[in-house]
C-alpha cells in the first residue's frame, strides 16, 4: 500500500468517526479522502473505480450544502427518517 492509500483510508476514517459524532467536518474531510481514493484508482488506470470517488465527491458536497440548510439555531441537525 502506498502512502496516499494510508492517508485516504486514514481519512475515510476521521471522516465515518466525525459523522458518528454528528460533526460537520465530516464532509471536508470525506471529500479530502474520496480525492486522494480517486488519485490512487486513476493512477491504478481503475476508471470506473475513479469515477466513483467523483461521484462520492458530489454526494459529500450536496450533503455538506444540505447540512447548512437545514441545521438548527445551536448548529447541529437533528437526523430523521425519510
């Protein structure tokens, strides 16, 4: 395993342990690590497995905006079903 392996998975990591804790770095830093996943696919010439990392890359980003529309007063979200 490379180095950036280490650090993607050591991000994807943080980034499960901050949505645990329901904090809003955990799409920052899913973002961090999904980039550095879809830099190890594509330099493996893994496209498919590259595109995916982007798609996880606009989910984390639309959450993160959905996050910010809906969080309360005191800056936490309350989670519900759909």
């Amino acid at each position: 395993m490379s180095l950036i392996e280490w650090v993607a998975a050591g991000l994807s990591l943080v980034a499960v342990l901050a949505a645990v804790y329901r904090s809003i770095t955990t799409f920052a830093v899913g973002i961090v690590g999904a980039g550095a996943y879809c830099w190890v696919f594509f330099d493996a010439s893994l496209y498919a497995s590259a595109g995916l990392q982007l798609f996880f890359i606009a989910v984390q980003i639309e959450g993160w905006r959905h996050w910010h529309a809906h969080r309360e007063a005191a800056g936490e979200i309350e989670p519900r079903r759909l």
